[in-house]
C-alpha cells in the first residue's frame, strides 16, 4: 500500500485518536499518544514518533493492539524523538501559549472549539479507571494511617467543604492512592453525575505539553477546570517544571475559587519538594496536609489477613507474623510477597509453611535474615540514632536520655540475636538478667500500643540488618 500524503497522515492520526478516546478515555489519549505523530504507514505497518522513551514503554505495553485497531493494520513500530517537555516551542512562542487570557469563569465549549484547529469531533464522555479493590471497605485502619483516612473520608462525603485541598504524603506503597480512590469510589457512590478528572501528575504534564503542541490549550483548560473534583497523584513531579506549574497554579485557582475539591498526593510534604514555587506550597497548605506512615507490625499483620481473605487463603499466625517483621516499609509489598507465597503454595501443590514463606521473601531478603547480628551492629545504630556513646550505655547512669536508648538497645539485643538474658545483661555495665527482662517487657508492651514507637523499632531493626 503506498504511504499516505503527510496531510493524510495527519488526519488519519486524528481520526484515530477519537476512536481510541472512546476505548481508553481522553485522559489516556491526551497524556500519552496525542503528543505522538504518525509518519508512514506501509504495507500493513504503522509507525509512530513518540517523543519520550516513556511514551514508548507505556504505548508499547498497554496501547499498541487498540492502535493498531484504530489504524485498520497488523502491526505498529514506535520511534523516540527526545525532547525536552519543557522545551518543545521557543520560549517566547510557550509562554504565548500559556499566557492566553484566564478568565474568571470559563468559556463554552463552543467558544473554545472556535479558537482551535478543526479536528474529527471526539467523545466527551471520559470513563474514570479505578481498582475496584481500592475502596474504603479495604482499607486497613491503623495509627500510622488513621488521621489520613479520616480525612479522606470527610472530602468524600463532604467535598469542597471538609478540608480543600486534601494533601496526602508519604512513601511509596503506603496507601495514597488507595485513599484517592477510594475518594473517587464514594464520591460516584453519592453522586453518580460528579464530574472527576483523576490522573498521575505526569500525565497532567504530558497532556499540557500535548496541548501546546497542537494549539489546544484551551482545550487542555476546559478539559481540567470544568470538574467538580480534581485528583492528581505523584504531584511532587512538578518540580523543576516552571512552565506547568504555572499552568497548574491558575487552574488551581480556577477550581478552588469554584468551590471544587482538589486532591493531590506526594512522596513528601509540601514545604519539602524540591524547585516548586512558594505560591504553589502555600496553596497546597490550605487545605489539610496529612502524612500517611510506615505501618506498626499489628497493621501489618491485619494488612496481610485481609489479602489472605480476598485471596481465599488460609494464613497461619505464625506465616503473618513472620511476614509482617521481614516486610516492614512498603504495603505494596507485603501484599506482593503474600502473592507470591500463595503462588509458591499453588504451582507446588505445597502447605504454606514457615520455609515457603522465607522462599517468598527471596534470596537476598532472605541471606540478610540469616546474616548473624552483632551486638556490636545494634549498639552503632543505638549510637548513631540517638546520639549517645558506648560509655554512656554501659555506665550506671540513670537519667532518661541515656536508660530509653539502653532499654531500646536490650530489647534489639533479645529479638535479633541469640545472646541471654545474663548476657544481654552484661554486656550494659554488668546489669544483671533482671534488668535485661524488665527493660525488654516495658518496651515490648510500648512497642503493643504506641504505633510511632512499633515504626521506629522496625526501623532500627532493619539499619541493623542493613549495617
């Protein structure tokens, strides 16, 4: 088949485009293939120019079979034409484009259409993709997370009126984006006409330069300001991108002067991202900043009985427990070993067993379980963290700053090592084993209600290991 003329090209594209909207939603379309080009079709074979080794992964792994279908051919080759999403116009021609006037209130559709290059018209209906297992119902409660819950609950049932915007932080895997969903789940329960635009803050930003690149960034405005709740996740992306976050601070305006919810999440607090701009943390401190923590051992464990549940397995206390203390920092990956355990159990025809379970931990996880810990390894992390010395620990001192660290030290020494009680006791100034039982039971009874306390017992435990 000959190769289309380069106009021809370009209409194909967009006539696939709408097609593709239809399957996969616009803000799928707008984040990851609008910006891509369509150079040559040949013999049943398309190819595209995509301008990011990302948009390459991503097209290759989830869009080539619907656009294939929308290209009516057999198969599609992906080339990378890097550029810098910032620098994709001359400066003076992207700040024209963003400089286009922010109104108050925002123009119809109609109006919009006319300022930009005809096109095949496209659905606007956009389908919302979320998990259906990210619900309230399944979300694990415990201290480290229970403020952030609470208020996630508040913005679902309260939205724009609770607290806006609501400013979830945290590590990877702890439950941000389940808590947005969530958001997103009860506030469709509720209302099933809310208008919702839910998106990774990268696709927010592919989309924006998606928009400059067509000449559709009126388009891209409407599309963002004209929701009732806007929910980006990974909203720590902005930074170092000077030009959309100052497309993202007017349509923050828009929206929170609108009375909209706005739901934005980070890997940290607002004052702690790197090149954002000031006027921007203080708008995402308006709201509620809340911090999701690293889960307390009892979270975890009751983490790994609802995975277990919903995957109809039987989990003995000892497996969960043993999980629980080896998988401490990310909830993602508890649920993925307890996967894996479960697949170990399948594909073998296999009990699941305290030894199944140190395979599914895998190899190096497992080689430092099985690394002998030192005294000496416990007492650098003691040192180091609370800014003691040796001496000090095994002196007769007992002032507090020094007996805490000495009892947190004792109580390392029995879970990690195999040293005795008399040793234990010893080894701090010649205490006898007495005093090693006593400062251990006080700190495992902390340890029971003080989830602040639980986290930093499990991550002294993992330095030590880790040293």
């Amino acid at each position: 088949m000959q190769a289309p003329l380069n106009h021809n090209l370009t209409q194909t594209w967009q006539a696939a485009l709408c097609a593709l909207e239809a399957s996969l939603g616009s803000a799928e379309v707008d984040g990851w293939l609008r910006g891509a080009e369509l150079v040559a079709i040949d013999a049943g074979v398309a190819k595209l120019s995509v301008p990011s080794s990302l948009h390459q992964e991503r097209i290759r792994d989830r869009h080539l079979a619907h656009i294939c279908g929308a290209l009516g051919v057999t198969s599609c080759d992906l080339e990378v034409n890097e550029l810098d999403i910032e620098q994709i116009l001359p400066p003076e021609d992207l700040n024209a484009a963003i400089a286009a006037p922010v109104l108050p209130e925002l123009s119809t559709p109609d109006t919009a259409m006319q300022a930009e290059p005809t096109a095949p018209e496209c659905p606007t209906a956009e389908p919302l993709l979320l998990n259906d297992e990210y619900k309230f119902d399944n979300f694990v409660v415990g201290p480290c997370n229970r403020f952030a819950h609470a208020a996630s609950h508040g913005v679902a049932d309260r939205p724009a009126d609770a607290f806006n915007p609501l400013f979830l932080h945290g590590s990877v895997g702890l439950g941000k984006t389940h808590l947005m969903q969530s958001i997103a789940h009860r506030l469709r329960m509720n209302n099933p006409a809310v208008r919702i635009a839910f998106l990774s803050c990268e696709e927010f930003v592919n989309h924006f330069v998606s928009s400059i690149r067509q000449g559709s960034v009126m388009h891209f405005r409407e599309r963002y300001r004209n929701v009732d709740v806007l929910v980006i996740d990974d909203i720590q992306l902005l930074a170092n991108k000077e030009r959309t976050q100052e497309e993202f601070f007017h349509t923050f305006n828009a929206l929170h002067n609108a009375n909209k919810q706005i739901v934005l999440s980070s890997d940290a607090p607002p004052g702690d991202i790197p090149a954002l701009q000031e006027r921007l943390v203080s708008r995402f401190k308006w709201g509620l900043v809340a911090e999701i923590e690293t889960p307390c051992f009892e979270t975890r464990v009751a983490i790994m009985r609802r995975k277990a549940d919903r995957i109809g397995i039987d989990l003995p206390d000892d497996i969960a427990h043993f999980i629980a203390e080896h998988v401490d920092s990310n909830v993602r990956e508890l649920e993925g070993t307890l996967t894996h355990l479960h697949a170990l159990a399948m594909l073998h025809n296999l009990p699941i067993s305290l030894p199944l379970a140190r395979q599914a931990l895998g190899s190096e996880r497992t080689a430092r379980l099985n690394r002998v810990v030192r005294m000496d390894d416990i007492i650098a992390v003691i040192i180091t963290h609370f800014g003691v010395r040796l001496a000090d620990l095994q002196s007769k001192s007992r002032t507090k700053s020094i007996v805490y660290p000495r009892q947190v030290a004792m109580f390392l020494a029995r879970s990690m090592t195999d040293l005795s009680l008399e040793e234990i006791g010893g080894y701090f100034g010649g205490r006898d084993h007495s005093t090693a039982v006593y400062a251990i039971e006080k700190m495992e009874k902390r340890r029971r209600v003080d989830g602040d306390f639980s986290s930093l017992l499990a991550d002294l435990e993992r330095r030590v290991r880790n040293s």
